[in-house]
C-alpha cells in the first residue's frame, strides 16, 4: 500500500512541478475542486522551461557568506516565512507554523506544523511520515525523525530533521489515517540548506 503506484505517481507529478519551477500552485489556498490528477505529471507542455536559475534569491547579497550553499540550478526553492502552507492532491494542508531554526538550516531543525483536513479542520491523531530527501545527490537521512501531537488542535512537532549538509533538501510529509493506514496525502516542502 504505501508504495502504491498513485503514491508514486503524486511523487513523480510533484517533482515534474518542481523541476518545471511551477511549485507555488500547491500553496494556493481555497478549497476549490481538489483535483488532483496526477497522471498528468508527464504534461510539461511548452514554454514551462522557467529560468531555475532564479530560484535561490540570487547572489550578491548583504551578508557575506563564506560557504555558500550548493543549491541545484533546477529545483525551486520555499523561501521560508512562518505558518507557510502546502496542499496536497488529496485536499489536505501542512502549515509550517515554526521552525527551529529558521529558516531551515544545515543540521537538526525542529518543526510544528497544523495539519487541516479538506474540510479545513483541524485533524489530530494522524500519522505522519518524514522523509527528508537531497534530490541532487538522490539521498536521505539515517535520523528518523520523530513526530509528537502538539496538542488537541492539528499540531504536531517534527524532530530531529537531520538535514546533515548544505544543498537543496525536499522534505515529504505523508499524511496517513493510523486505524486504516491509508494515505491521506503528500506535501513537500523544499529548502535550499544553508551551514
Ligand atoms: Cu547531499
């Protein structure tokens, strides 16, 4: 089940969006539709080349940063700002109410997200798989990454997310109803890591 080929199609379809630099949909709010298709991953029609080379804010920037990130060129970033949220294909929504530290950096980070069903509430009690992932160097983490309800209202903190070097880092949560371990949805959240 939790490999299921629509599993895997949600994951191919999100990251043909990265890499087309066509990511901020998913943040877009409203509870409209919910479509959700991602069969049409393979899409990619004309003119989605963008330019990735925008994605990290660029250089130049005031505060000297003696070792800069090596972020791909072609995946587009989350800049960081709290309470930041995705919505998955399943209608489902991850608002990153806090991160320490923040914005994300090189080493372990502690998350609290909220977590809202399509209907917009608040849903505790689900279980939530972290799967950190480096996209340009095609791994992971070793650390699991432990996930503890918060409270009684959709919360739930996130860590250690041992995000154990600089570069661009993908972090998938798996929404998942415990009694039916079925999975409810997938978000992703996508950083350049700074040292
Ligand atoms: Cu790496």
């Amino acid at each position: 089940m939790r490999s299921s080929p629509r599993f895997l199609a949600a994951l191919l379809a999100s990251l043909a969006l990265v890499a087309c630099g066509d990511d901020t949909p998913q943040a877009s709010t409203g509870t409209g539709g919910a479509a959700g298709d991602p069969g049409s991953a393979g899409g990619g029609t004309g003119g989605a080349a963008g330019d990735p080379g925008s994605a990290g804010g660029g250089t130049g920037g005031a505060e000297p940063d003696p070792q800069p990130a090596k972020c791909s060129s072609d995946v587009v970033t989350d800049d960081f700002s709290p309470g930041m949220m995705k919505v998955g294909d399943g209608g489902y929504s991850v608002s990153l109410l806090d991160s320490v530290p923040a914005p994300p950096a090189e080493g372990d980070n502690a998350w609290t997200v909220l977590v809202l069903d399509p209907e917009g509430n608040a849903r505790d009690g689900l279980t939530i798989d972290v799967y950190p992932f480096m996209p340009d160097h095609g791994h992971g983490t070793a650390v699991q990454a432990v996930v503890t309800p918060t409270g009684s209202d959709g919360t739930y903190g996130i860590e250690p997310l041992n995000l154990f070097m600089s570069g661009v880092w993908v972090v998938r949560l798996k929404l998942i109803d415990p009694e039916t371990s079925a999975e409810l949805d997938v978000v992703r959240y996508a950083f350049c890591i700074k040292k």
